[in-house]
C-alpha cells in the first residue's frame, strides 16, 4: 500500500521552539525595542487566572513541563506552581491569583508570550475539566475516548492532561504509550454491523482477543438496551464484564431511567457482576443524573477533549526590578500561599515569607517555585502517576472541606 507522508497542517516541535507560533506584534515590539535599544530591559512578567469555565471556583494547572521545555535554554527564570496543583481565580480577598513568573531581558523572551499561554492555558482547561468530572462521579471508572473529536497532533497532550486530572485510562494507543498504561476500550458498533449480528460479534471477541482485555458489550446497536444486555450477559455469562451504552440521541428519552432498567433486569437474572458504561454525550451537566441511575463508568468524548481552554494572561508587573502594571493588574512580583489545613489562599508581596493562616494559624505552603533558572531546569520532573496523585490527594482534601465544583 502507498503510504506516503506529507506534512500534516501542524507546528513542530523546532517551529514552536523558534517562536515562530507567536503573535506578529510580539515581532514588531522586538524591532521597535532593539532599535531603541531597548531589547535588554529586565522585567517580571505574571502569569494570572483569569475566570474559569461554567463559574467554576478552582482549576488544576497543567502544561507546566512543556512550559519548562519552551524555556529551556533560554536566558531566562520561570518559576510556576507544581503541575497538577489546585488553584483558584483569585484568593479570599478577590484578589487574582498569580500562577507564576517569566523573569529577565524582556526580548529574550517576548515571542513566547504566544506559545508559553497556548501550553498552559489548553492542558489546564482539560486537567480542570476532568479534575470536575473526578470530583462528581467520584469512584467511577473515567475513560478518555475524546481523540477522534480533536486533530491527531495533539491526542497525546489531551489524554495526558486528563489523565492527570483524575481519569483513570484512555483509549488512544499513541497516548496510552507515553503515559504508560494499556489503552483502554470496547468495540465499535462497526464491528457488529459487519459481522451482521450482535451475539456472534460478543462471542468473537471473547474468542479472539486476548482474554486480560475487559470483555464489555456494546449493547445498542440493532434492538432494544434491556435486550441486548441481556442477551450479551447470556451470551458471555462470567466473561462478560460490563455492557456499553451509546444510545443515540434520538432515542434517549431519559438515559437514566434507560440505564435503571438495565441494572434491574440485569440484577434479577442474576447478573450482578455486569458493569454498565455509559458513552456519548457524557459531560458535567448529566454525569451525576447517570451516576444516581447505576452507571458504573463512562467513556467521556468531546467535553473533555474539547474542554474550554482556561483564560490565563502575562502581563509586566515589574520592570527593571521597580512594581509597575497595566490597568487592571496589580503590580509586583506575588507569591501564592495556601494553608495546609484549611485551603485558604493568600496573595503576598513577594519579599514577604512565612505566612500563617489568618484563620487557623497553620504555616502556609508557598505554591510558585522557580522551575527554570537561567535557562535550565532547576526542579525534579514528577512521574505522571505523582502528578495524578497529587491531583487526587488535592481533590480529597476539598471533599473533605465540602468544597463545590
Ligand atoms: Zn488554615
């Protein structure tokens, strides 16, 4: 077969590096600037939240590690808060939280205002998305089946950042790969349309592939949910892990009375063991509703993998080490303090250090550290599970506090 390869309509990774994804402007200040003699000029620049989607009250950062790759090697310190942390718009005082700084000569850097905000911004609008679906559906199972609803480029970065967020697995095979797990899915409804009938589709694949894969039914495709799960638990009997709904909107008058019926037929023949995953259309409005139904986990598509991207800004908040901001801003480097006990967040001047919780009296942990120093990288890369983890333990800590979304 002819398979050749011609460029597909993507930066790569030396384009990006080169700064040529930036915005024109940045290139003409760089002209004014270097003919003024102006170029070298030191300024701290801050990296703020601005609101969070559906008026969310935190968000998790991600895209931190890319960050630090676009700054690698430059003359230049980033400093940002862990990847995977928790954060809110702004602090108990309303004042708009710094996620972190890009410090030194300001043409060094200014064409990668474009690119450091698009790697930061998309990854944490994902890991944000996810980190919320975690937060609802709890101890169900969380896969990402978002890849087709995205261009192929960037699969890895989105199934990485829901990952992180708390998703329990993905199904594209590229991603699985680089977050090292084994991809995880069902069948298409492809696979019974071609072998022409739904029982002998369920046997194949519990006769051909390899038996650790999950054996789950895709339930929906000629007759009825409540039929066809059945007819796949009499089929598979003990093999048979979970069916697979994917009803199609124009059958779905209520999903959850649709998913209540399964579970009951299901559970009077005694078919207890048999999980029900619910895909398609899956998002933060209608999880719980499947959720309170009997749903036990989700192949979540499109709403995850087309989150809304968060809306962080950089803006000069120092210049030649004297504070100095735009309208709007607050100038001067910041640092962010969160209280180990209660989650309450300060914004501090930066030169002030060891902070107490005005509330519990507890030490607060500084959450912006310097990640680059003069172009190298002055932190330990986490492991992706340590950064998941970190997510979670992050997540338990608001449940414990009774946070909302
Ligand atoms: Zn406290």
């Amino acid at each position: 077969m002819d398979k050749r390869i011609r460029d597909f309509f993507i930066a790569t990774g030396r384009e990006i590096k080169d700064g040529e994804t930036t915005d024109i402007y940045f290139i003409r200040t760089v002209e004014i600037l270097k003919k003024m003699g102006k170029l070298d000029t030191e300024v701290a620049m801050e990296i703020t939240s601005g609101k969070l989607p559906f008026g969310w009250t935190w968000g998790i950062l991600s895209g931190t590690l890319e960050a630090i790759r676009l700054l690698e090697g430059m003359d230049a310190d980033l400093y940002l808060m862990d990847e995977g942390t928790l954060f809110k718009p702004v602090d108990e005082l309303g004042r708009r939280m710094p996620i972190g700084y890009l410090i030194g000569k300001y043409g060094e850097f200014a064409i990668y205002e474009t690119p450091l905000l698009g790697l930061l911004c998309q990854s944490s609008g994902i890991s944000t998305y996810a980190a919320h679906l975690r937060y609802m559906a709890w101890d169900k199972t969380l896969l990402s089946f978002g890849a087709r609803r995205m261009h192929p480029a960037i699969t890895p970065m989105i199934d990485y950042a829901a990952y992180i967020g708390g998703f329990d697995g993905v199904s594209s095979v590229l991603s699985a790969k680089k977050l090292g797990l084994e991809p995880q899915g069902t069948m298409p409804h492809a696979l019974i349309i071609i072998i022409g009938d739904q029982v002998e589709a369920w046997k194949a694949f519990d006769k051909y592939i390899d038996k650790k894969v999950k054996r789950i039914a895709l339930i929906d495709t000629f007759y009825d949910e409540k039929i066809e799960a059945l007819m796949a638990a009499d089929a598979l009997g003990d093999n048979l892990f979970g069916v697979r709904i994917d009803t199609p909107k124009s059958r779905r008058g209520n999903i959850g009375d649709i998913i209540r019926e399964i579970r009951w037929e299901l559970d009077l023949r005694g078919y207890k063991h048999v999980k029900i995953l619910v895909s398609g259309g899956v998002n933060h409005e209608n999880i719980m509703e499947m959720i309170e139904a009997g749903a036990d986990g989700f192949g979540i598509g499109t709403s995850v993998s087309n989150a809304p991207t968060l809306d962080l800004a950089l803006d000069i908040v120092e210049k030649e080490g004297s504070p100095i901001a735009k309208r709007g801003k607050i100038a001067g480097r910041k640092q962010v303090y969160r209280c180990p006990k209660c989650y309450r967040y300060l914004i501090k001047p930066y030169s002030e250090k060891k902070v107490k919780c005005d509330k519990c009296g507890a030490e607060m942990e500084a959450l912006i550290k310097k990640v680059v120093e003069k172009g190298e990288i002055a932190i330990e890369i986490p492991s992706i599970e340590d950064t998941r983890n970190y997510v979670l333990q992050q997540l338990e800590k608001i449940r414990e506090l009774g946070w909302g979304g």
